[in-house]
C-alpha cells in the first residue's frame, strides 16, 4: 500500500514544531547570554584602557557614573576578579545549555551524533568572537563612553561575587609574594645607588644626566612646576600700552590671560602674534589674539604630558588642582630641565638653581626650590623626603609640613641627617633657609 504524501509532510511539519517548540526558548537563553558576556568583556577592556586623563576627568566629575567608575577602579585587582567570574559564569552557562541541547538532540535523532562537533566549532566561534574580541576592540577604542554606560551593571556583578573576588585577589597575593621572593625587584634608590657604582669614571654632569632619565618618569606636573605665586600673568582688562609695558618688562613670549584672578584662566598670549599691532593704540583689542590654554591635573606624569606637547604642539599647561584652580605653570623647558639640568637664556639670572654652596656640608637656599633640586644638591635619592613632605613640592613646603606652622627667623628644625635654619621669613613665607648635615655639627 503507497504512503501518503500528505500525511508525511504533516507529520514532518510536527516533528519542526515540536524541535522549534522546544529549542526556541533555549536559542533565546542563549542570545541573552552570549550578549551578556559581550558586554562584561567589553566592560573590562573598557575599564583598564581608561587613559589618565580620563582618570583624571572623572575623578572631579560631577557625574554619577564617572564617580562610580573611579570609585570601583581604587580596587582593581577585585574588580577584574568579579568580572571574570562573570565573564566565566556567562560562558559556562552557553556551554552547559548547548551541551544539554545536544545530547537531548541526540536522544530525538540517533543518527545526528556528528551534530556535536559542528556545534562546539560554531559555540566556541561565537563565544570568541561575539563574546571576546569584537567587544574589547570596541571598548579599547571607546573606553570612557562604554564605561560609563556600563558602570551600573559593573557595580552589580562586583556585589554580587564580592566574597569569591576577595577570596581570588588574597589568592593571587599569596602567589605574587612567593613570586616576588624568588624574583628581583630593584627599586629607585637601588638603581640610583647602581648609577654611583658603575659611573665612578664618569664626569658629576653625566652623573646628574643618568639620575634625571632614571627619575623622569616617576615625576609628576606638580612637582616639576612653577608655583602659583611665582606665575607670571596679565589681566584682560589692561589697555594695550600697559600690555605692551608689561610685557617688555616680563621677558616672557608666552603669558597668561586670566579674568579676575589666576584661577580664571582665559588663555595664552603668544608675544609673536602682537608683533603686527606694535603701533596700535590702547582701541585695539588684543584680547582677540589670546590662543586656549591646555588644562592638566597635578598628578599628571611629565612623561606623558611631553607627549601631549608634542601631539598638541603646545609649550606651556597650566596646572590644577582638584577644584579646578590654577595650582602652576610647567612649560616645555621645565620638562628638559628635569633631564639635563637647568637651561639659561639671556633672561634667566647667572645663578640658574636659587642656593649657594658654603662648604661641603652647609647649603644655603631660597625656599621656593623644588625638593627634587634639594635631592640633588644635596646628593640624596629622590624619595628622601617623602615620608615627612606631605602634599609639598618645595622647600619652603616641607619646612611648614616640619614645623606645622609658619617659622621665624631664626628657628631651626631637624630631620634625618639634616638640620634646617630659617634665615629670612616675613611671617606669612620663608624666604631663605640654611641646610647642614648633622655629622659636620658634632
């Protein structure tokens, strides 16, 4: 007796119904998943490409998501532990539904056994390539605006395995320190003390040279700026022949524009673009020809920012602090001069380092000089002054940090192998100090 046809194409339309019945949801499962682990994946890339800048913008934002991307960023080995776990959980989870659906496969259709390996080619490409790389190359190249988006969700999962991330990071810290033991780690004082030693031929100027590319990029902007109050700026509201006086008297072919006050910065002045309007009067508005100035943080390392120069092609930034004041000014020859030393042109004074040596072991110096320039008059390493120096960067800094108060004249205080005599103050600033070593006292 011949089959029916159309039973059979029924019988075909059910047995798709019921495999679409019951993979559909599944299938659905599975999306959900493999985007949930395309976005934890494109979390973390996003999270750890963050450059310092962007830190640093969204560490004085006042935005809610880029408060919260700091805030999960002071703990960045838990972090990274919570989303791996998630990222792993995810993909666990794709495997364990795709294996469960294979084998129920193979139930239905014995002959479909050659099914699993098809499947765990196309799931492992998927999970790769949906799930890994287009994400992270995404997030690396987009970093701050796929972090912020997902913060919330990075603050959840960092919730939720909180306990196992503690557990991973105590893990890995016993392995670093058994690592770390059998390893060598050399640090700045060490490879400062290696300089001396292997440099015993070498002239005390290529000496220097040798310390300030070793300590090049540990500095910061604010430690190698010029101060605020030593700022040299224009008001915008001068009339053009007291601009030009000032100018004359300044020596400077970059200035300053603020409004009110330094900390109301409106931009830079360049001397070369006033050199057409010599012979205007004070009707000619020079305030049209102020350039933007380039804003950094303090934290800012001058590695980084001699590249942002050179993108940039800027010689000057000023400096801020957290609240957005002018904190200094760091131009690109300060920047040099913490390799080579100090550089001197026909306005800079004949004592380029603000000190005078008396003998080998007494040193008299102006209380603005940077405690990096202390260091290396006084032949010390660079971290000398760290533990007592507070958020200082100079000298007239660390005496105040010493005393806890403003000092007079006359007063002395010790630190170390050092003994500090204030020699000029006029009670709200020290102006000179004199520096010994103990050892010449006794």
């Amino acid at each position: 007796m011949d089959s029916d046809p159309l039973s059979g194409k029924v019988l075909q339309a059910d047995v798709w119904s019921t495999y679409l019945g019951f993979y559909g949801p599944y299938a659905a499962i599975l999306i959900v998943l493999l985007a949930m682990a395309a976005i934890v994946s494109a979390s973390e890339a996003a999270f750890f490409s963050l450059s310092s800048d962007d830190r640093a913008v969204c560490r004085v934002s006042d935005d809610a998501a880029e408060r919260r991307i700091m805030h999960l960023l002071d703990r960045p080995r838990r972090l990274l532990a919570s989303l791996l776990i998630f990222n792993n959980l995810l993909n666990l989870a794709i495997v364990v539904i795709v294996t469960y659906l294979v084998w129920k496969l193979s139930q239905l259709d014995p002959s479909s056994g050659w099914v699993l390996a098809s499947v765990t080619v196309i799931v492992t490409l998927a999970i790769v390539l949906f799930g890994e790389i287009i994400p992270k190359v995404y997030a690396s190249q987009n970093s701050l605006t796929v972090a912020r988006r997902t913060a919330p969700l990075v603050a959840l999962a960092s919730a939720l395995f909180r306990p196992l991330s503690i557990l991973l990071v105590s893990l890995t810290s016993v392995i670093d320190q058994r690592i770390q033991r059998r390893g060598y780690k050399v640090s700045m004082e060490e490879l400062n003390q290696a300089v001396e030693l292997t440099s015993r031929e070498s002239t005390q100027e290529e000496r220097e040279l040798i310390k300030g590319i070793v300590n090049f990029s540990n500095l910061t902007a604010r430690q190698a700026m010029r101060a605020r109050v030593d700022i040299t700026a224009f008001c915008d509201d001068l009339a053009f022949t007291e601009l030009l006086t000032q100018i004359n008297q300044s020596g400077y072919s970059r200035v300053p524009v603020y409004k009110e006050s330094l900390d109301e910065i409106e931009g830079i002045l360049y001397l070369k673009d006033l050199l057409p309007h010599l012979d205007s009067d004070d009707s000619f508005r020079w305030q049209t020809l102020i350039r933007p100035a380039f804003f950094i943080p303090e934290t800012k390392k001058i590695d980084d920012l001699l590249q942002d120069f050179q993108k940039r092609r800027v010689h000057m930034a000023i400096v801020v602090d957290e609240y957005g004041g002018t904190r200094g000014l760091i131009t690109l020859e300060d920047i040099i001069e913490e390799i080579f030393g100090d550089i001197n042109d026909e306005f800079d004074d004949d004592e380029p380092v603000p000190f005078q040596r008396i003998d080998e072991q007494t040193v008299i110096m102006e209380s603005k000089i940077l405690l990096t320039d202390v260091c290396r008059v006084l032949n010390l390493d660079m971290t000398y002054f760290d533990a007592v120096k507070g958020e200082s960067e100079s000298l007239g800094g660390l005496l105040l940090e010493l005393f806890t108060r403003v000092p007079e004249t006359g007063e002395e205080v010790g630190y170390e192998d050092f003994t500090f005599k204030v020699l000029s103050s006029d009670g709200k600033r020290i102006q000179s100090v004199e520096i010994v070593r103990q050892e010449a006292a006794a």
